[in-house]
C-alpha cells in the first residue's frame, strides 16, 4: 500500500456504483485532511445514462488504520459553492426509457442500448440524445422546474425567467462550474423557468458523505428507504432486504445540517472505510420535499480520523449548535443552576450531564426511518426504545433528513452513555470545544 498522505486532494468520480471490490484513492492518515471538488448530483446524473446510480460521487478515499467495525469521525470544516447557477425541481420518470429504475439502470427506447452514452443537442427537455442512434433518451422530465443563479457572496439564489435560462443552457457546464473529470450532462440544458422571481437563502450542505456500502450498491440508493427500490429489482444490482439492511452504510441522507461546522460519525464496513461525498445542495429545508434541491459543485474541506471498535449500525450526526432542536441544545449556566436548585428541592442526590447526539434512521417511510433511528439509538446505549423514545420527546426531537424515509433522532444523551460507546470525547469536542 501506499505511504498515508496528511492532505487528499480529489477531484475523480466513480460510475455512480459504490463497490467495495474497487480500488480506493489514499490513503489518508487518520487524522488527516480530504479536499474535494465535488460534482452536482441528483439531476445531472439522472439525465446522463452511462451514470449508474444516479449520483455522481467522489471515488471513495481509505483512511490509514480503518479496520471493519470501527468508525470515521468526519469533521466538516467547510463548505464552498462554485456552481454560477444550477437548475431543478420535481420530477416525472418516462416510460420505456429505463429497466425498473430510472436512476440505475436507463435502456434506450430506440435502439435498446443499456447505459448508453449520450449527446446534447440544442436545449430543452429533449437535448439529451443517444449517441448510438439519435434517440430521445432522458429518463426524466420536470413537472415543474426552476433555473437559478447565486450571488458571488453566496447569500442568495433568485429564480430566473425563459431568457436568462436559456442563456445559461447554453454553456450549462460554465455556469454550473463542472469539475473537468465529471462526464454529466448539465441539467441548466433544460432550461427549465416554472418559478421566476423567488428568492431562496444559500446555507450548502452535503447530501452524500459517508463510508462505502460492503456490497456494490449504487450511489443514490446506499440508504434504507431509496435503497428498497433495490429489493427484487429487475437489473444487476438487485437485493434482498437482508442484504440491504446489512450492508447499507446510510451515506446518502440529505439533511440539511450536515454542513460546515458539524461532525458525522459513520460506520465502517470496508477495511479502509471508503468515505466518499457528494450530491451538494446550495440550500434545502426540512425533507427535500419537492424530491430535488439546487445541486451544485463546491470545493469541500474534511478532517477524518479513526474510532476503533465502535461498531455503529449507521450514521451518528453532531450539528451545530444553532441547528439542534430547542430541547436538545446543551444546558446554560443559568438552566443548570436552575435545575441543580429544583433537584434539592425535591431531594433528587444528582442530575444528569449529558450532550446532544443525532442518530441517523432510514427506512421505506418516515415511520420505519424512525423505528430504525430509535433502534440503533437503542442498541447504542444498551438501553430500550421506549427509554429512547423518552428521551427524544422531552430533550429533543425527530427530525426529517429526506422525504420519504430519512430522519434524525436527536436527544440529550447522558454523558455515562457517552462515555460507555467511545463518543464522550467527540461529543465534548463538538458542543464544548
């Protein structure tokens, strides 16, 4: 193997496939640093067919010293856009144009060709064509669509009218600030200008980071509810519940607060772990409702070190301060003298010390993301859900990451608990310096 870098400068992508039987760039040095150009995801691999998984992430990176069962602390230190605009918005698969799922595996309708490579012709919904025989081959069209372009200070996004849009379609990989190693048709070819005039606050975020799946899965699907669309699919890359519960690493989570600033913890499943990260959104609320946010590109600062034998289930998030739930947010002084005060007033010897934690559930629906969330929860602790479900509901909150089956299960998690699963030094770190 290679001798460990302290700093991983990225800038490849893979097929859209995470396969753990693949070589990874790296390593890194636990502890060390990955700086990364991502690519947009969601909609510019959506209409780009040799693109397997619908996502276009960074290949993934060994971290020195990862072994199977310990865990990556990722510290997000920060995030740029350097999309000029991008465009998006809710989509409509075509049928005929795919084997059982759009993202994964398109099928040309003319000349049958699987994951063919594609043309732009023109502008519009109909610019993406097959190279082998001409055909219309996006599998997916927008129901109601938007172009839209940032401020240089990253502030603020507004929505543009036909003309700007179609502007911008026609030097779609400018403006979209498309990394030269990235082979996606830009999605600004559509041009698409539903919504005009709106203007929407910039706060980017990673919709991909985490550590390779053990079984190849692809990209968009390395999560428990797009990754059902896998079970008993028609293509290769076909699962079983049981496979997907096992191997899923829970990397693909679109939420909002995995951002500059937060820490995620995620589980390794690899030996070298194989972060990998993507799919960056120039703003999103709670959910990403409409299915589909501003993807851009960006520049990306990471810190990664190792947790040994910390055998996650899946992903641990630690937010900043600012986007935790009131009832979770860490105790003041002032709360804390307050409660110490009421405790001997009622002859309570102690009170607990505890720190926030967010853990990761995903599922086929926001319900079974939940049961998943307060299970790992659970198991975590050593504790029982109902104990969990406690906790969540009067120190915190359950929080959606994506519609429909992606949430956080945020709660004020004593600090003996901490201590007992390897996390009180990383939680301390995070929300008290």
């Amino acid at each position: 193997m290679k001798k460990a870098v302290e700093t991983l400068f990225v800038n490849t992508f893979i097929d859209g496939i995470l396969d753990p039987e693949k070589d990874m760039l790296g390593p890194v040095k636990d502890g060390g640093h990955i700086i990364a150009n991502t690519a947009p995801g969601c909609w510019g691999p959506m209409i780009t067919p040799c693109i397997k998984g619908g996502h276009e992430v960074t290949k993934p990176i060994y971290v020195e010293g990862a072994e199977i069962g310990d865990a990556i602390v990722i510290k997000i230190k920060s995030i740029e856009v350097t999309s000029l605009a991008t465009a998006s918005g809710n989509d409509e698969p075509v049928e005929g144009r795919f084997l059982g799922d759009p993202f994964v595996a398109v099928k040309c309708p003319g000349c049958g060709t699987l994951h063919p490579e594609t043309v732009i012709k023109g502008i519009g919904q109909e610019a993406i064509r097959c190279a082998v025989c001409d055909a219309d081959i996006t599998p997916f069209i927008f129901t109601n669509g938007y172009t839209i372009a940032f401020h240089e200070s990253g502030n603020v996004g507004v929505t543009l009218p036909k003309q700007a849009a179609e502007k911008i379609a026609e030097n779609g990989r400018h403006y979209m600030s498309t990394p030269d190693a990235s082979v996606q048709n830009p999605i600004v070819t559509f041009a698409p200008h539903d919504l005009t005039g709106v203007v929407a606050r910039m706060r980017p975020f990673l919709g991909q980071l985490g550590t390779t799946p053990s079984k190849a899965l692809p990209d968009s699907h390395n999560a428990g509810d797009f990754g059902s669309f896998l079970v008993g699919a028609p293509h290769d890359y076909a699962v079983t519940q049981e496979e997907l519960d096992e191997h899923r690493t829970d990397g693909h989570m679109d939420i909002s607060r995995v951002r500059a600033g937060a820490t995620l913890i995620c589980p390794v499943k690899v030996a070298g772990g194989g972060v990998y990260l993507g799919d960056m959104h120039a703003m999103q609320g709670d959910g990403e409702i409409a299915g589909h946010t501003a993807d851009v590109a960006g520049i990306v600062h990471l810190q990664v070190s190792v947790l040994k034998g910390a055998n996650l289930e899946g992903p641990i998030l630690l937010p900043n301060v600012e986007d935790l739930p009131y009832t979770a947010k860490p105790l003041t002084d002032a709360e804390r003298r307050s409660a110490e005060a009421l405790a001997a007033r009622w002859g309570v010897a102690e009170i607990e010390q505890s720190l926030p934690i967010s853990v990761v559930g995903t599922g086929v629906t926001l319900n079974a993301a939940t049961d998943n969330g307060m299970a790992r929860a659970a198991k975590l602790f050593g504790v029982t859900v109902p104990e969990i479900m406690n906790r969540a509901t009067i120190t915190g909150s359950i929080e959606i990451g994506r519609h429909p089956g992606v949430v956080t299960v945020t709660f004020l998690a004593p600090l003996r608990y901490l201590e007992s699963s390897k996390l009180d030094h990383i939680v301390k770190q995070q929300y008290e310096g």
